[in-house]
C-alpha cells in the first residue's frame, strides 16, 4: 500500500514543527534526525518526496530571510549617518534654550521691588474691610427697618401699594436669618406672618374679582405678589375654588334618573337623564373650561401643565357627593342591569382624559417651545419636563387596532403610551377600580337578566326551542367580550371566562330542568317510516322521535360552544401578544390614558390566574399547526385538532344534559319491553309446586328443560327487534353524538370500534355522518370534556347503542324486577332460572353482559341445599347480595342477609 503525501504529514509527530527549531543548536545531525522521527513502517518513497518537498521550502524561505536581512542592513546603514547630525542639532538647541531662561529669570528678579509687594498687600486688606463693612451696613440696615416695618407695610396697604408692600416684606424675609438662634426671632416671624396675611386679605377681594373676569395680566401681577410673600399655594386655591365654582354647580345640581339620589328643588322642572349622559355634559363642560384656561394659565404661571393638572384633581375632589359615591348608587340603583351603564359612564370619562391630556401636552409644548428653534428649550423648564420633552420626541404614532363587537381597539404592534406623562388621571378612574374588580359577578347577573328578559320560544318542541335560546346565549356571551375590553382592556379576561361559565352552565342547567318537567304530545297519526308490526305506540314514536332531535340539538350546541371558545381563545391570544409587547409593563390602547391602565396593572384584576390563562393562549397559539399541517391531521382522522376548553362547567352541564337524553330514549326504546316486565314480578309461576300423579308403580318421566314464560319471550323477541328499529334511524347522525355519555355504554367496546380504522367513505355510502365534536367520557368530577371524536361506522354505533340498551334493561331487570319476587318454590326457581338463561343468551347477540345476570343465574340453580351451605358459610363473594334475595324467596337462612 502506498503512503501519500497528506498520510506521512499525519504520520509526523504533534510537535515535529517545534523539533525543527532545535536543529540549529544541534550540533550531531543524525542524531537530531533519529530523534525526531520515530521508527515506523510508512512509505520511505512518500518519505523522501516529502523531505524533498520540505528541502525545497526551506531553501525558499532561506532565500527570502537573506533578502529582507540585505535590506534592512542597507536602511540602517543609510540612516546611522543622519542620526549622528540630529542629535548634534538637538544638544545645541538645548544649550541656547537654557541659558534664554536664565537671562529671563535674572531680568524677573531684578523688576520686583519689596515696594510693590507691600502695595499690593494694602490693596487686598483695604478690600476685604470694604466688603465686610458693606455687608453689616446691609445687615444694620435691615435690622433697623423691622421697627418701622409694620407701619411702613399698614401705609402702603392703605395706599393699595400691593407690590411695594410685598417686596417690603420680602425683604423683611430675607433678613429673618439674622435672628435665628435669637430671642427676637419667634416675635419677629409672628409679625411676618401678620403682615403677610393682612396684604393676603386686602388682595383677596381683587384677586377673585379679577379671576372672575378673566384677567390674565391682572392676575400674574397678583401672583407675583403671593409669590413674592411666599404665598404661592394660597393664590393657586383662590385661582382653583373661582374656577372649579361653575362646574361644582353643574355637578351638585344635576337631576338623574339612575343613582337614586333626591332631585334638588331648583331642578325639578328638568328632566331626568342618565348619569353616562350627564357625564358626557358634564366633562364636555369640563373640557371646555379646560381649553380656556390654558391660555390664561400659560400667562399666569410659571407652570402651566403641572398647574392645570392639579386644576382637574381638585375639582374631583371638590364634587358632591364624590365621583365614587354617585358610581356606587347607580350600581346599587340599576341592580342587574347597571353594568352597560357603567361601561358608558367608563367611556365618558376615558374620552374626556385622553382629550384632557392632549390639552395638558398641547399646554407644554406652547409654553416649552420658543418660536425660532424648535430643538431649544427655555432655562426655566424644570427637570420632570425636560424629561418629559425628551421622552415625547421620540415618540411614534401607531394607530392600527382591533375591534371586537364594538369594543375598545388592541392595537397590534407595540407602542408608547402617548399623553402628558402626569399622573392626574388616576385619581379620575379610581372610583371604577371598586366595580371593575366586580366585574365577573357584574357580568354574570347582567348576562342573566338579559337570558330572562328574552321571550322563551312558544308552540315548539324542545330541540327547536333549545337551538334558539342557545344562539341567544352565545350571542349575549358574544357580546360581552366588547364589554370586558371596553372596561377592563383585557385584563377582566380571566373574571369573564368565569361569569360566562357559570352563565352558560346555568342556562343549559336551567334548559335541562325544563325539559325533565315538560311533555311530548302524541301525534295524531303513526310515525311514516316505522314498521306496522313493532310493539310501539304513537306516544312511543313521538318520545323517541323527540330525544333524537334533542340529541341533535345538544350536538348543535357543543360544536356552536366550541366556535365560541374559539374567538375567545382569539381574544386572549391578542390581549396575551399586547401585553408581552407592552411598553413599561403597559399594553398601548389609544382610547385611554396611561393612569388607568396603571389602575388596571395594580389592581386585583392582574392575578396569577389571568397570568396563566394568557400564557396558556399564547402557548396554544405557538403550538398549533400550520394550516397544511392541520390539513393533514383533517384527512386523517376526519376530525381536526381541537384546543383545550375553556367552559369547563359548561361542558359538563352538556354532558349532563346528553346524558340525560339519552337515558329518556333509551326508556322510550325500551318503552314496550318494560312493559312486559312490569308484571315478572308478580307471575304466579314463582311460588307453583309441580303436580305429582298417583300411582306406585308408574313409570318415571324424563325432565326436559323448561321453556322461557311468555312475558320472556315478548322481551327477548322485543329485544331480537331492536335491530329493525335502528333500520328506520340508520341516517341520524345524532346517534353517533356523545357515546361516552350514553348510560351503561360497554367502554371496551366503544374503545375497540375508535381504535380501528375508520371506514372508507366509499364503503358505506348510505351511512355518511356529519363528524362533530362530542363529550368525552366523564371524568371523577362529572366535567365532560370536548375530544376528537373518531368517525364510526353505522353497524358500530347501532352495535354500541344496542349493547348499552341490553345493559340498561339487564340493569332494571337485575336491581328493580327480580328483587320484588316474594317468594320462589323450586320449580319457581327452575322456571327463573330457565328465563334467565335464556335472556342471557339473547342479550349475548347484543354484546350485552351482566355480571349481576350471571350471579342471578347461578344463585337460583342452586338446590336448596347448595344454597343453605353457600348461606351458612357467607359465600359468593360480590354476589353476596344476589345470594341475600334468593335466599329470602327460597326460605334459606336469612339472619345474615
């Protein structure tokens, strides 16, 4: 085998490129060689070409070296020379440099004089004294006009001299800190505050007339006075009581038809209107009044956004009664109904605060912006709104949203909340917090009462009056969802799932009472596709022409329930991608104002359980398949992929309500069959003893096994007939509904007829069913729950639906009939015993199994002997209480039992 080139490489040692730098001080070459190469058995030929290979480099790099050492020789050598002549250069300029400095210095000495020395000492100590004698002449000074302070002050008040009063006594302010630590000071600030009060008093008169009248210059000029005498906060509440005074009055004369308070006398003639509309007037005042005062305010204070801001604040707080207290009674007014006028009270304000606060932000940028440069702002901006100016510049405008039934817009990509950036708005949305927190329980009462106040369906059946009054309810849950994002932005989702729950259980609850205590009439004529020769009534045809349509309907109501649970899942997907974008823990929602998605942040509303309810919307989101994907998973199983519910009481009062249908058609379908059996009990046949002939010497008769008793036979032939009445329903597809809640379903077999392949449509053309979705079985809790449901043949649902009606009857028949036996001779027992075998093996066609049958069975073919011994010694195990009643109507021991 030959070596390659790229084989010996790898055969050379890791370090072989480190070995050749030792070559150089090794003076013994072969051994250098023996050392570095290790014995081997590669290819010498590969070997030598790449030595060869190796040689050649290293003559090439040789060569190179040689090269750059030539000239690098030649550079040196060419500037050695010119070295030698700069630093000759550069010694002479230091010598002529060093002695330029020491004829400066002894020229420096020789031009001080000590006489200049002194006079400039002079010059420094003659300063000093003047500036300290002019500062105590200062201080002498103001403390000389605290004698006359108070006269000089009284003077110029009589004289309406305000501003000269004013800087009198700001000057007199000024010099308080000469008396600190003083016995003077405590008489001196009392005086102060005298004097300050009396100038306040004179001015108070004008001030308000001049507010009044809207007199901005007038105004500055007094509040440079207040200000001046460090009675800024005292002016701002004189400016905000003459004001607020108008809306104040709107406010406490308003007549209102909704909150149950006593109508003023002055307001009796007026109207009554509803509080949203009264708010609607009233904050379109408010903002009007706002508008105008931004003007003045800008003129009037140095301020004006921060100014204007606690203007709305303290006319909140100024309202009787409160904001809060007018919210409670209209909710305690309206009762179930208060919840859509809330949502309108809701939005009133939020209309009013996003307008306010553009009001506010219009406020800063007229009083922050000078007219040449846009990009300047003036030195009298404060930190906070330097801050705030920066923040809105690089501000974005995003404006696309969704809309929900009305409902407030998500927008879709994330934003800033735009606005002033003040925090003025939170107390004008904390009355809502109180009944946003309720807002499950507002919801709940409010979707009720709307259920009751619609007319219920009259002269039609219940399937018919089910299909209406579900598309009513799920058009009233549907509209709650706009009311939950317009009060709550989303974050009530949680309290809404559960209000709309306990809405919808209650009211397939409330349907299924109604149809337990509600009666089928009986048709006038025969039901057209039933044959002539089967056992049932007109009233039999109709309950079981009923319970099929009702099934129907409840299968309408589970697939319209999960379509709903669907744009709910949509809902809390958008609001979960809102708040995962959100800027600052807050989603951006134009219609509102930054102060009450702040609220709604902190309030209650945010719990762990909304938290986990979005996190579960956004997971199912990421994780379901793309639309090829679920394409797919369609063809496949018939059924595409469902998501996990979310009505969970709701699905189970379904599944409650399936099962209960159910169980009225299987009592229909075995309407004649009960019949028969109404009287097994009571048949003579139990308690007869065998007729003995007389005669010594006759000879012995052969025992042949008895024949079922009539009523036997009529419910096993009823029984063979079942079959033929699945013939006339074979294209319902109702039957296929919610298998898993049939009573007495055998679960192995439903299991084994969905865990085989499903049918090709072409095989069965006659029997197509509409795949829906259907209850899974019930679980410990009784909560059905919404599955795939995997598409059966016909013969498997009539299988299935045949064994539960075998189980149902075997379990009347095993629990109700035969315990009623009184009593049982032995060739009673032999009879029972007769019939049950025979029905067992009737119902064995049917796939039905009993295991209570077979212990039936067993204990009434026992001798009386057997069972005396079986009863003495407490035996058959599970059967124990079978053994219990054939030993009561046998006469065995029964002390036990």
């Amino acid at each position: 085998m030959s070596l390659t080139d790229d084989d010996a490489l790898a055969a050379l040692p890791a370090n072989f490129v480190d070995t050749l730098g030792e070559l150089s001080t090794n003076e013994e070459l072969v051994d250098w060689i023996n050392t570095s190469l290790a014995p081997g058995t590669d290819d010498l030929g590969a070997m030598d070409r790449l030595v060869a290979r190796l040689v050649a480099s290293l003559d090439v790099a040789s060569e190179d070296t040689s090269l750059q050492l030539e000239h690098l020789i030649d550079d040196i050598s060419r500037s050695a020379s010119r070295l030698h002549y700069d630093l000759h250069f550069m010694r002479d300029g230091a010598l002529s440099l060093q002695s330029s400095l020491n004829d400066l210095t002894l020229r420096a000495n020789k031009s001080s004089a000590p006489e200049t020395d002194q006079a400039l000492d002079k010059l420094h100590t003659l300063d000093i004294t003047k500036r300290n004698m002019e500062a105590a002449r200062a201080v002498l000074r103001e403390a000389e006009s605290w004698s006359t302070l108070e006269s000089e002050v009284a003077s110029l008040l009589s004289e309406h001299a305000y501003d000269r009063a004013a800087e009198k006594l700001a000057e007199a302010h000024r010099s308080m800190a000469v008396f600190a630590n003083t016995p003077e000071f405590e008489g001196r600030r009392t005086l102060m505050v005298s004097l300050q009060n009396q100038l306040e008093a004179a001015l108070s008169s004008a001030l308000i007339g001049a507010i009044t009248q809207q007199d901005a210059a007038q105004c500055q000029a007094y509040y440079a006075i207040f200000e001046r005498i460090q009675r800024d906060a005292e002016f701002r509440t004189y400016y905000y009581g003459a004001r607020r005074a108008g809306l104040v009055a709107v406010w406490t004369d308003a007549h209102l038809a909704d909150t149950g308070e006593s109508t003023p006398i002055q307001t009796t003639s007026t109207p009554a209107i509803p509080f949203s509309a009264f708010l609607t007037t009233f904050f379109s005042s408010f903002l009007s009044t706002l508008n105008a005062e931004r003007t003045s305010v800008s003129a009037i204070f140095p301020d004006p956004q921060s100014t204007l801001s606690t203007f709305i604040t303290s006319t909140l707080s100024a309202l009787q009664p409160s904001f809060a207290q007018r919210l409670n009674s209209l909710n305690s007014n309206l009762g179930p109904m208060a919840l859509p006028e809330i949502i309108a009270s809701f939005k009133a304000t939020e209309t009013f605060a996003v307008a306010a606060d553009k009001v506010l932000e219009r406020t800063l940028q007229s009083s922050a912006f000078s007219p040449s440069q846009d990009g300047d702002l003036p030195s009298q901006m404060t930190d906070r709104e330097r801050k705030l100016h920066r923040r809105r510049s690089s501000r974005m405008s995003v404006s696309r949203r969704m809309s929900l039934s009305g409902g407030t817009g998500f927008n879709l990509r994330p934003g800033v909340l735009a606005g002033s950036g003040l925090e003025w708005d939170t107390e004008l949305f904390e009355p809502f917090l109180e009944v946003q927190a309720e807002y499950g329980a507002l919801e709940t009462r409010f979707l009720l009462a709307l259920l009751a106040a619609e007319p219920a369906p009259q002269d039609v059946d219940h399937a018919r009056a089910l299909r209406e009054r579900t598309g009513v309810a799920l058009s009233l849950a549907e509209e709650s969802l706009g009311r939950m994002l317009a009060l709550t932005h989303g974050y009530g989702a949680h309290r809404l799932l559960g209000a709309l729950d306990e809405f919808l259980a209650s009211f397939v609850s409330s349907s299924q009472r109604t149809f337990s205590s509600s009666t089928i009439p009986t048709p006038g004529q025969a039901f057209g596709g039933a044959p002539a020769d089967m056992d049932y009534s007109l009233e039999d045809w109709a309950h079981i022409q009923a319970r099929l349509h009702l099934l129907d309907a409840l299968r309408n109501t589970l697939e319209r329930l999960a379509s709903f649970e669907g744009r709910f899942r949509a809902v809390l997907q958008q609001i979960a991608a809102q708040l995962k974008s959100a800027d600052g823990g807050l989603p951006y929602v134009p219609s509102t104002t930054r102060g009450a998605l702040v609220l709604l942040a902190q309030s209650e509303l945010n719990s762990l359980e909304l938290q986990t309810l979005l996190q579960d919307a956004g997971t199912e989101e990421q994780s379901r398949p793309g639309s090829q994907e679920l394409l797919r998973r369609r063809s496949s199983t018939g059924t595409p992929t469902v998501d996990k519910p979310l009505l969970e009481s709701t699905r189970g009062a379904v599944a409650a309500y399936t099962g209960a249908t159910q169980q009225a058609l299987q009592d229909a379908m075995l309407a004649p069959l009960r019949t028969h059996l109404a009287s097994y009990a009571s048949l003579p046949v139990w308690s007869s003893t065998p007729v003995e002939r007389p005669g010594r010497n006759a000879a012995p008769v052969p025992t042949f096994s008895l024949s079922p008793s009539e009523s036997m036979q009529a419910v096993a032939e009823g029984l063979l007939g079942l079959p033929r009445l699945f013939e006339v329903y074979a294209d319902d597809g109702s039957l296929a509904f919610s298998l898993h809640t049939l009573p007495h379903v055998d679960e192995a077999l439903l299991a084994s007829f969905e865990d085989a392949p499903p049918p090709e449509a072409a095989a069965h053309p006659a029997h197509h069913r509409r795949q829906s979705v259907a209850l899974a079985r019930p679980s410990i809790s009784g909560v059905g729950m919404l599955t795939t449901a995997p598409v059966l043949s016909a013969e498997a649902i009539e299988s299935v639906w045949l064994s539960a009606l075998g189980r149902t009857l075997l379990s009347q028949l095993t629990s109700t009939i035969l315990p009623r036996i009184r009593t049982l001779t032995p060739s009673g027992a032999a009879q029972l015993a007769s019939d049950l075998g025979y029905l067992s093996t009737i119902v064995g066609a049917l796939n039905a199994e009993s295991e209570d049958l077979v212990q039936w069975r067993e204990c009434v073919g026992l001798s009386d002997e057997e069972g005396r011994k079986l009863v003495r010694e407490g035996g058959m195990g599970e059967g124990r209480e079978v053994l219990g009643n054939v030993a009561r109507m046998r006469g065995w021991a029964t002390s036990q039992y």
